[in-house]
C-alpha cells in the first residue's frame, strides 16, 4: 500500500508510491554524459584558459597555473555571483533585491577527464574533500559572506555542461531558503526534545539498519525514511558536528572512504547514472552547533520533477527507500573495487 511519509526535520510530506514501484533496471536511466571529444578547458595543458587558481594539489616544483596538478579549484569563468563590489540592499515596494555578490569557483577534481565515480579513489576523495574544506575556511573569512553551497552536477540530465569531472562552489551574501527550512526544523525539535534530531535520525537508522545502505566508524550512509527521489541517499557523520569545515584529519579520512564506497555502489547499482549531490553544513553568521548537524545528499537523477510536485510540493518516490538501501547494500565489494 502507498504511504506517506514526513521528514522529522522540515516536516516535508513525501508519497512512497509503492504500487508505481519499479526495481532499479526499470527506472529508465539515461545516460550520465554525451563524450564529445572536442576540446576541454579544464584538462591539464589548458591552464590558461581557466581563470589563476586559488588552491590546487600539484607537484613540489610546479608553479601554479601550469601542468603538474592533480586538483585545481578556479573561479568560475562565467560566475552567477561576483565578488567585487557591496552588498546595497534595495527596496521598489513590496519588491526588493541587492547586488549579485558572491563567489563562484569550480573544483577540478582530477587531471583525468574520463574519470568518473567508478575509477574515483578514496585518495581521490580525500583531495576533494580538503579541497572543499580549505575553500569553504577562506570564505568564512569574508564578513559579507553568511553561507557557501557546495555541489557537484554529473551528467547532462542532473545539469553539467562540462565533460572533466568537476564540482562547484557557490559562496552567498544570504543563507538560502532550503538552509534555513533544515536549520529552523532542527531548531524546533532541539527546543522540543532537547536533543539533535539528525543525532536521532542516526540512532534510529542504526537500531532498524533497514534503510542503511554502509557505514564505517565515524560514518553512516542512509536512505532517508521520507526520501524524496529512488535511491536517495544521505551521508552524515555518526558524531555531532555543525560545521563540515571544523572536521579534522580522521573524519576527512572517513568521509572519503565512505564517499568512495556509497558512489561506488550507487555507480554499479545503477549503471552509472547522472546525479547530483550537496554538501550541508551550517552557515557562517549563526551559531547553530547545538542542534545542527552537517551531512551531504545524493541524488540519483532517475525520474523527473513534474506537474504534481511542482505544484503541491509534495514528492512521489516510487522506490521505497528500504528497497534502495538493500539493492546497495547487495553490490559487492568484488564489483566496486574491480575484483
């Protein structure tokens, strides 16, 4: 029979239509990228084409800007914020709007442009991972801004326009809408219950393991019990943490490891589909650490948003996400690292 299901943070109703349910292999995965084989701008020889790098992994003796990289994070060449200029927030009536200022940069995560999450390392990861943190540490130091999004879109269904595997960063002069939906759902239950409700959400998915799809020592990787999408999946540490950039040495090991196996899964499960996902974690000009928890989202583009969710705001899922969990949890390890 269908449910409905309510997301204990922002209180989200989602339909799990489980008579529209369809295994995985009838979901109708396209495919993730069109390989043109023309020219690419972010592939390593092709350094001047991009904007000067603010952070890269390179050789000893390599001067920035050149050859010898394995990671390179540059500011978008056509940014949809800029950093330049003051905030000047304006009023017309009821209307209002404020300079485009923000940052928008684009981690390039490997020197190899056919890399993708099945031939990703854990080593690859961790790089990525650094990446994102030192960023995201340099952009906390700008007062105007409050937050910073990091994504990553692969394949032309979830939105890349770009071949070489990269991901992006978009630091912002407002926290957003989804943020602050998460951060006053959380608050609410913090008020209510005097705890964590992603530190409950943890405890629960670990008592049922139903929905779990893997885990490590410091991580867990999850269906979410209201998951919007098939095969939705979040990852989130075990432990309570706000703020992703605070995490040190062992957690980014963690993490990497388990990004590595969960993408892995996912890849091999699904064929290698488009995806999206998102980066969490709290914003700079609040102190949320009692009862905000980072973690990132990944989703699987496997059906699309139409009439109906656009206009309740409800999601039809027709994969139950315990059903998800167990087909990922089935992928072996043989088929995710090759043997």
């Amino acid at each position: 029979m269908p449910e409905l299901r309510k997301d204990p943070i922002i209180d989200r109703w989602v339909i799990i239509a489980t008579e529209r349910s369809k295994r995985p292999f009838d979901l109708g995965i396209h495919k993730s990228l069109i390989r043109s084989g023309g020219f690419c701008p972010l592939c390593p020889g092709n350094e001047d084409k991009t904007p000067h790098e603010v952070f890269a992994f390179r050789e000893p003796t390599t001067p920035p800007d050149g050859p010898g990289w394995r990671l390179r994070v540059v500011p978008n060449k056509f940014p949809a914020l800029i950093s330049t200029g003051e905030l000047r927030r304006i009023s017309e009536g009821i209307y209002e709007r404020m300079n485009g200022l923000g940052v928008h940069e684009i981690i390039i995560e490997t020197a190899d442009h056919h890399a993708d999450a099945l031939s990703l390392s854990a080593a690859d990861y961790r790089d990525i991972i650094i990446a994102y943190r030192q960023r995201i540490r340099a952009l906390k130091q700008d007062s105007r801004m409050h937050y910073v999004s990091v994504f990553k879109n692969y394949g032309e269904r979830a939105g890349s326009t770009l071949e070489h595997p990269h991901s992006q960063l978009i630091a912002l002069p407002v926290v957003p809408k989804r943020a602050l939906e998460e951060l006053d759902g959380a608050q609410t239950y913090f008020h209510q219950k005097g705890r964590c409700v992603f530190c409950d959400i943890v405890t629960q998915e670990q008592a049922d393991g139903r929905r779990i799809a893997d885990e490590n020592e410091h991580f867990l990787a999850f269906a979410p019990y209201a998951s919007r999408f098939p095969f939705e999946t979040c990852i989130i540490p075990k432990q309570h943490a706000a703020s992703f950039e605070d995490a040190d040495e062992r957690m980014v090991e963690a993490f990497a490891a388990i990004m590595n196996t969960t993408m892995k899964k996912i890849a091999v499960a699904l064929g290698n589909p488009p995806y999206n996902y998102m980066l969490h974690s709290s914003p700079f000009s609040r102190d949320v650490s009692p009862f905000y928890h980072w973690h990132i989202e990944i989703i699987p583009r496997l059906v699309r948003v139409a009439g109906f969710e656009w206009g309740t705001g409800f999601y039809m899922n027709p994969t139950p996400p315990e059903q998800a969990a167990e087909h990922l949890r089935e992928v072996a390890d043989a088929d995710i690292h090759g043997g």
